[in-house]
C-alpha cells in the first residue's frame, strides 16, 4: 500500500532564507526525547526512485531504530515504513548497526552501513570494532580477512569505518570510492591517541573495482594529520573528482581540549585517480584566506551542471571543538584549485532568536533532485538537551 506522507513536496514551507532557500518538514520527532536524523537517494541510475531513511536517536553516536520506506515519484508519495533493527543484545554485547547513504553503480544500487558488537555498548568501543558492510557482507580488502581487513586494521584493536552519512560513496567507472576514517593503535595494543582530543583517526579511501560480477577491495596509504594542530587528526573525509584524474578530499579537524588552536577544516588533492593524496593542509578561500569550522561532518557534491558545491559549517570566532555547530552554509568549490569561493557562500540556515546555544546543525545528507535540478539538503535542528534529546529532520532546497 502507497500512504501519502509529509515530503518534499506536500510538506507546509516553514522557512526561507534570504537568498530563497527553503525548508519543509521531512520526518517528525515521534516524542520526547527522541530526535530523528532523516535522508533520501535515488536508487536507480535514472529515473524518480528514491529511498529514504529515517534513524531515531536519544543518545551520541547510538541509533535505537531506523525506518526505511521507498517513493516512485521523486517523493511526492511514500510507501509504508519498513523497520530495520539496529541494535540488539548478542552473545559477548550489543550489536549495532548504522545506516549510510546508497549509490548506483553499474545499474545495481549499492548500499553501506558499519556494524559490531560492543561488549558494553559503549559507543567508543566501536573505535576497535566496526566494520563496514554492504548487501554482499563486509567489506574485506583483496588478500585479507575478517579479523584483519585492511592493510594496519585489526579486529578488536582498532577499525576502519564510514563517518557520516555526509561521507558519501562516490562512482567512477568502474570503481566505487568509500571515504573512511582508521582508527590506531599503540605498541601495546591500546587506542593511539596522540592528540589528546576525544578519539584520532587518520583518513583514507576503500576503492572497489567491479571485475567479473564481484568488487575487489583495497585501500590507500592512510593520509596522516598533525596532531599538534589537530587533536582529533582527520576525520569524516569527503571527496570529490575535480578534472582527468584530479581528485579533492576536504576532511574535518578539531581543537578538542586546546582551544587555543585555530579550527579549520582540512584538505588533500591526488593527482592519480585517487591513490595516493597530498599532505593536508588547512582549507582556505580561494584567496587563501583561513576560515574557522567546527569539528563537523561536511560534503562535496557535483552538480549536473559540472559546478562543485560543498556544505558544512562556518563560524565568525574560532570553536571549541565541536561547537557551535551553526550556521550551515553552502558554497561552490574552484574547480581548479580545489579551494571555496567565498564569493559564493549562502546560509542555509542558523541559530534563531531564542533557540538553545546546543543547536547542532550538521548529521546532515545532500543530493541534487533529478527532476527540478534543486539542491536537497536533509539536515535535522538537532538539540541534545540535558533533560532529553529533540530535533525534527527537514528538508531544505536550494536553487543553483
């Protein structure tokens, strides 16, 4: 049965910004202390298909349930919700399980998510054992196994995993590119964490070429932050093909107890298909001018028309850590240098009058929408309050 639900395009505007962006409700919170993080993608390599999917949380880093539910009509329609369990109590612990966005490749939809079993369900431990999955198993690099799936990875030490849903899958040719962050390890086996900040991982790239009817997996050399300037090295990397074999990834950073350190987002180019990455360096304007950004997801999207965007936050004051988490903005990307355009940038949204300092606008997802060419921004106004957490998903769209 097909049930009409509050979408892209029944949905009551609530917003709109100054420069004509609007935002309409995707999916409500269904009660106290719930919040929702909610995003959509198309499921075929044309066409109106598109899949959403709706994860409910009341803590960090810990989703209790998810509701997938698909639309023929580009979203003006959904079918019934369909439930996905992500957590369940296992032999030796709580096994999680969190959703990440789909991709096209070759005509077969191809979909990721990182799963494991905590033995405490402490969200942390999964710094040593998630591992990533698709729809035919883990992903385990060519030559490897499931205890040690990647060159430096090793079941129970420390993981390699998807960041946000922001960290999206990428295709080229034959090949499908998965941004990740590796988690490490010290000589005695122990959480390597040289920067003092919440948790450190380095970044690199999962690259699956199709061959014969199944992908073989293997990994770049892990791009290394400095801890001295980031105390969470580089996480939630995102990445995008510029020109030839160009390819950019901008990462996320953090002052994490050491505030005193300009936070800024951080970025690496390859010259060779994405291989092998240059140092990072700290991501500027395209007039070299330094930016501040909040330790926060953020995404590369190329649009139909060729142009670049990236989304993600930008602040007037250096943050602290993850804070603030607001505004939102999107800007376009040069195309030959791989830097922002401030020229270009547009808020998307931001903190209103009287909303608590704790909104985090970020968790976010964005795609191109096939039929109006519309930039589609999922992104929940996100308030982990003490006395419980709150925060409906919206959908805001973008003229470009």
């Amino acid at each position: 049965m097909t049930v009409t639900r509050r979408n892209l395009f029944a949905a009551p505007l609530l917003w709109q910004s100054e420069g004509g962006i609007t935002r309409t409700l995707h999916r409500a919170s269904p009660g106290p202390g719930v919040a929702v993080w909610s995003f959509a993608y198309y499921t075929e390599a044309k066409g109106t298909r598109l899949r959403s999917v709706e994860q409910r949380l009341s803590r960090s880093d810990t989703i209790d349930v998810a509701y997938t539910s698909d639309s023929a009509d580009n979203g003006r329609t959904w079918g019934e919700p369909v439930k996905v369990i992500t957590g369940e109590r296992r032999g030796g612990g709580m096994w999680r399980k969190h959703l990440r966005a789909g991709v096209v490749h070759q005509g077969k939809l191809l979909e990721f998510w990182n799963e494991g079993l905590l033995p405490t369900d402490d969200p942390l431990e999964g710094l040593r054992r998630w591992s990533i999955f698709s729809q035919n198993g883990p992903l385990i690099g060519e030559g490897f196994t499931a205890d040690h799936p990647w060159p430096g990875v090793y079941q129970g030490k420390n993981a390699a995993v998807l960041g946000d849903q922001a960290c999206t899958p990428v295709v080229d040719g034959k090949r499908v590119l998965l941004p990740v962050e590796v988690t490490l390890f010290d000589e005695q086996g122990k959480l390597y964490n040289p920067g003092g900040g919440y948790t450190y991982s380095d970044a690199a790239i999962a690259i699956g070429t199709l061959s014969d009817g199944r992908y073989r997996w293997h990994m770049t050399k892990p791009l290394k932050g400095d801890p001295a300037r980031s105390t969470r090295g580089l996480v939630e990397p995102t990445i995008i093909k510029l020109a030839g074999k160009r390819w950019l990834m901008v990462l996320r950073g953090s002052n994490d107890r050491k505030p005193a350190l300009p936070s800024y987002r951080w970025y690496s180019l390859s010259e060779d298909d994405g291989e092998t990455w240059s140092e990072a360096k700290p991501w500027t304007y395209s007039t070299g001018e330094p930016f501040f950004s909040p330790s926060a997801c953020s995404q590369l999207l190329k649009h139909s028309s060729g142009r670049i965007y990236w989304l993600g936050n930008i602040t007037k004051e250096n943050p602290r850590g993850n804070r603030p988490r607001y505004p939102f903005w999107i800007g376009e990307v040069d195309r030959a240098t791989g830097l922002l355009q401030q020229e270009s940038l547009r808020k998307a949204d931001d903190r209103q009058p009287g909303e608590d300092e704790v909104l985090m606008l970020s968790n976010f997802y964005a795609r191109e929408d096939r039929v109006t060419k519309e930039i589609v921004l999922h992104m929940s106004r996100l308030f982990p309050l003490a006395s419980g957490w709150k925060g409906d998903a919206f959908d805001y769209r973008i003229r470009v």
